[in-house]
C-alpha cells in the first residue's frame, strides 16, 4: 500500500531533475541519470517568488498552529475540569462550528476583515483560522480520560487554574498537542479559498495561491512544474518525516479514526 503513495512522489522527483521534454514515463528513463539537470528548479527559482511565497505559509502556518493550539488547550481544560453556568450549552456551540461549511462565511468574513483593514495583510489569514473547534474537541476528549487526582492533589496544594493547566495538563496532553498542531499547520499550508479572496498583492501570497499562478504560467512545461510542485512538497514532507511518532500517538490517544 506504501508503495502506491510513494511511487507519485518518486516520479515527481525524478521528472523535475529531467531536462524540459522528458516526462520519464518508462523504465528506461526512470533509471537513466545521465541526463539529470537543476536547470527546472533554477528556473522556478529566478522566475517565481516561490521562496516568498513558502515563507509567507510557514510563518502564517506556525503562528496560526502555536495559538489556536493554546487557545484549544485552555478552552478543554475549562470544559474538561471546570464546573460553570451554560457549560453543555457553550461547549455545543463550540462544536456547531464544525457543521458551518467554509464557503457559508466567506461574505461575513471578507466584511469583517475589511473593516479591519486587514486584507492583503498577514493577519488578515491568521485570526479567522484562530476559531476552529477541532483542536478544543480531541484535547478535551483527551483530558476527560485523565484522572482527577492529579487536579485534586494540585489544588490541596494551593494552586490556581493557570498553574494547574500550565505545569499538569499541558505536559500530560503534549502528545494530543503536538498531533493536533501538525494537523493546523497541514490544514493551514493547504489553505486555499480564504487566503485567495484575502491577498491581493504576489507578494504577500502564500504557496497554496502563489504556485497555481505560477503554474498557470507554464502549462506546457512539465518539468518546471513538477520541479515547482516538489519544492512545494518538500517543507510538509519535512514535518511529517520529523514528527510521524507524534501522529501515530496523538491519532491513536485521540481516538480519530483514519
């Protein structure tokens, strides 16, 4: 079955390293490297602002994952451990977030970015990405599975809410964490729609907008693309590759069934 995902993978790497005309379709070029150029990457390199772009996803990835991560933590732990007035009634308005499809907000969203001057800006993608409720739902699923003991014995011991959640819970969600955070960082690289209507200017735009531009541009040349496509690949490749552990943990604590 791995063989099935990796074998799109190869052959992207292996076309983009040709020279412009050979699509490596047989096996015969597959393991010709004779012939093997970084002339398709230099091109996408010079002709395309794809550095910029790949920086502007990963800096727009990384702050949106670190603070909806915490914002998540803190809102299960409220949820999890905390008595209040409306507590079912909130947490299943949280949750009702997940039944409103992206599309249905894109009017109300587009408003209220304007009025906030933010379009064409950073943090104009960052703050509507700050509400998704999924991280809330698998860490408070996670915390619920977590004896009392621990919040009990803290509190014997005079401490507060914050030092509870900041010394206990955090370390001992740091799996379900981790794992939901590369999968904010995934949805926010893949991130397509808003950032589209959002960012104006090429170069405030992020890969997911930036390379079909690009691509556009360059239909006919199989190569280039494929060269442009594996650049795009590379950083996600990178994050699974370094923290797949922490993916199969997470997954398999959190209950999400693949």
């Amino acid at each position: 079955m791995a063989v099935i995902f990796v074998i799109p993978l190869v052959w992207m790497f292996v076309v983009s390293f040709k020279p412009e005309g050979v699509s490596a379709i047989t096996m015969a070029e597959w393991t010709d490297f004779s012939d093997l150029t970084i002339r398709n990457y230099a091109k996408v390199l010079v002709e395309s602002q794809i550095l910029r772009w790949t920086w502007n996803s990963f800096v727009i990835g990384a702050v949106t994952t670190l603070i909806t991560v915490i914002i998540s933590s803190l809102g299960a732990f409220a949820f999890s451990r905390k008595n209040f007035k409306s507590k079912g009634f909130l947490f299943i308005l949280c949750v009702s977030g997940l039944l409103i499809p992206t599309e249905a907000m894109l009017i109300p969203l587009y408003e209220t970015v304007l009025s906030m001057d933010l379009l064409d800006n950073m943090w104009g993608i960052i703050l509507p990405s700050l509400t998704n409720p999924l991280g809330l739902i698998l860490i408070k699923q996670f915390m619920d599975g977590l004896p009392k003991d621990y919040m009990e014995a803290a509190q014997i011991d005079g401490g507060r809410d914050f030092r509870l959640w900041w010394s206990i819970y955090m370390p001992l969600t740091r799996s379900a964490m981790i794992a939901i955070g590369i999968f904010y960082f995934i949805m926010s690289w893949n991130n397509f729609i808003w950032p589209y209507i959002a960012i104006n200017s090429e170069e405030n735009m992020v890969l997911s907008t930036g390379l079909p531009t690009f691509l556009s541009n360059n239909v006919l040349h199989v190569n280039t693309i494929m060269a442009a496509s594996a650049i795009a690949a590379i950083p996600t490749m990178i994050v699974y590759i370094f923290l797949q552990k922490h993916i199969v943990q997470g997954v398999s604590m959190t209950g999400v069934k693949g």
